[in-house]
C-alpha cells in the first residue's frame, strides 16, 4: 500500500515536536518538487509538457528564481511562453467576442475566465494538493493502527485550522461513523486547548506595549503573533521546519 511510503516523512515531520504536522510536511514537500523541477527533471519530455499547460503561480515562480539554475528556469519558461501564445490570442478573441453580443447576448461565463489558467494554475500547486491529500490519507490510517503514533499525534503542538479542516474532510469520507465521531472530538479538543493558549499568550503580548507592563517579563508571548497568523492560515511566517530557508 502506498501508505507504507508515506509513513516515513510523517513521523519525522511528527518528531520535529515545533508546529502543525501537515505544515511540516508541506514545506519539505514543496521545497522537493522546487528543486526537482529545476533538476534532471527540467529536460524530461512529460514535465515540459505539464509545465507548458500549467505554468507556475508568482509564489513558486519566486522559490524557482531563487534557486541557482537560473538556465533551467529559463528554459521552462521558453517553452511555455510558446505554448501560452496561442492560448492568449484566444483569450482576447473571446474578450472581444463576448463584448460585441451586447448586454442581452453575452456568454454568462465572464470573458475574464478566459485568462485565469494564466494566473490561476500551477504544476507545484497541483502536485503539493496531490502530496498532502496522500499525506492525509496515510495519516489517518496511522491514527487508526497504531498507538504509538496516536499518543504522538494528539499530544503534538496541534494543527493549524486549514489543516484541522483537511483532516476531518478525508475523515469524514474515508472512516466508519464511529471512529469518524472519535477523530472529531480528539481533535475539537487538541484545537480549541490550542486556542486558548495562543489567546492568553496574544493577550499578554498586547499588554505588554502598555508602560505599566513594561519591566514585567513577556513570558510565552515573543512569539505569540507569529503562531497566531500560522494556526489561523497555517504556516506562512518564522522559522523554517527543516532548517532551510524559505
């Protein structure tokens, strides 16, 4: 089963002990499909292709450029400049098109659609979406077989809140009533305990800008914006996971 692959990146994303698991494992993740897709993969006739159709969004457009084979990047980006000509050209026909209908005539779709697979899609994207619900997956199947990694996962720094919600989607679909009902709670209650101390810690942050709180010592709450923003959006600021820059 493909779980038995996925289970070694889980429980060390698990044992790093700092933050949302599934966070973890999406930054070690997309830093992988960033730097394989500027590696042997760059010359690989299916990559072009995929590449071509789907492009890059301006976030891993940024994580690409910031990678050494400047070379690499540019030749993805030669080919698909040339796959994306015609489909412009398209694109502004139909923005022409749908406009000369006249208000009782046009197509109920915007014309502006035309031009969102140049803005909207992404390969890294739709590749970390496949990762992470694999990921998902083969955690809830650990949370259901094994006790070890039960006892370690409900007593980890928590998860952020996008994540708590990919967790009960794939629960919700892929286990018995029951269980499904377990999961909830165990994790209604990991959530909301997290909850209450990122608000006491956000608290005292914010009173610690009042003068009279001035010498009194911060306490948890250096960091209380910072785990505030990744448990709302998950991870987007501070410290790396793994050590690497982002």
């Amino acid at each position: 089963m493909r779980y038995h692959i996925d289970t070694i990146p889980i429980w060390d994303a698990l044992r790093l002990k700092k933050g949302c698991l599934f966070c973890a494992l999406h930054e070690k993740t997309e830093n992988t499909l960033t730097d394989r897709y500027l590696g042997a993969s760059v010359m690989e006739p299916a990559t072009r292709i995929r590449v071509n159709d789907r492009g890059f969004c301006q976030k891993h457009q940024n994580m690409l450029f910031k990678q050494e084979n400047k070379l690499g990047h540019a030749l993805l980006m030669q080919s698909h400049l040339s796959e994306i000509n015609k489909k412009l050209e398209n694109a502004f026909n139909d923005a022409h098109n749908n406009q000369k209908k006249g208000i009782f005539f046009k197509n109920t779709q915007s014309a502006n659609d035309s031009f969102l697979e140049f803005t909207d899609s992404c390969i890294i994207c739709d590749d970390l979406d496949d990762n992470m619900q694999r990921y998902c997956y083969s955690i809830l199947h650990l949370y259901k077989t094994d006790e070890s990694f039960k006892k370690e996962f409900l007593f980890s720094r928590g998860l952020c809140l996008p994540h708590v919600r990919l967790v009960i989607n794939m629960a919700e679909k892929h286990y018995p009533a029951k269980l499904y009902k377990q999961i909830c709670e165990e994790l209604k209650q990991q959530t909301l305990e997290q909850l209450k101390v990122i608000k006491e810690d956000i608290d005292w942050f914010t009173q610690k800008f009042d003068y009279r709180n001035q010498d009194a010592p911060w306490k948890n709450s250096r960091d209380a914006l910072e785990r505030c923003i990744n448990f709302l959006s998950g991870k987007t600021i501070g410290e790396a996971f793994w050590g690497k820059e982002k």
